[in-house]
C-alpha cells in the first residue's frame, strides 16, 4: 500500500510506522529547516516527500521517521515554517509484521487518503492492530 493523497493533495509514500505531515506554503528553505530540526532533536528522517497541487501555493511534506517526534518539536517545526497544519502518526507496527486484522486509518487519521489511482478503492484503511 502507499499513501496518494494528504490533505487533498497528491503524494506517494510507503507507510511507515512513524510519520510526519506538515502543510505549508511552498518556498525556499523549508525543506532544509525541517531536516535540521529533525535532526537537532536526534530524529533521522528516513524519507521525505513533497507534493503540491500548483508552483508557489500550497504543500504538503510527508516524513517517514526512525522514531516519533515529540509533541513539542511538532509545533516548534511547525511555528517555524509556518505551517497551517503539523500532524506526526505512529502506525500500528503488527502492519508491518503481517496483514491479519484490519486498522481503519482514516478513523484516526482523517486527515489521510489513499485511493488508488486508478479508482476510488480505499487501500490504507487494511493497515492491521
């Protein structure tokens, strides 16, 4: 499964068990502050993906991390750039073990979507405990 769409916005990323999302207007040096906050607070940032819908307007970053950011360093990335909005998740690990028992992502995570791209079948919601 990947997620395709945060916040109405195109994306492509493999879940991982600890994510970031941060929506924002898209300029220069956002990426690099991100990065250097990540990491001042020891969180190694396993892959990033950016998406936006225009040049110039609105974007949305999504982070696969080694460990969960803290509430803090959430709002304190987030007050940084600007964001609109900051959210960090911690997916079920027992999903990434095995597919035995379904986990309704968009139930905790509304803010997340998924549809395939070549219909609307939800994927992400077969994320397991």
């Amino acid at each position: 499964e990947r997620m395709i769409e945060v916040w109405d916005t195109p994306i492509d990323v493999e879940p991982t068990p600890h994510m970031a999302f941060f929506r924002y207007d898209d300029r220069p040096g956002v990426i690099g502050a991100i990065g250097t906050a990540c990491g001042e607070a020891g969180v190694n940032i396993a892959a990033a993906q950016v998406g936006r819908r225009s040049g110039g307007g609105e974007a949305i970053m999504a982070l696969a991390l080694d460990a969960a950011l803290s509430p803090d360093v959430l709002a304190s990335i987030a007050a940084s750039i600007g964001a609109h909005e900051g959210r960090a998740i911690s997916l079920p690990c027992k999903y990434f073990a095995q597919q035995d028992q379904i986990f309704d992502c968009q139930k905790y995570y509304p803010f997340l979507s998924n549809r395939s791209k070549q219909s609307s079948q939800m994927l992400l919601p077969l994320l397991v405990r």
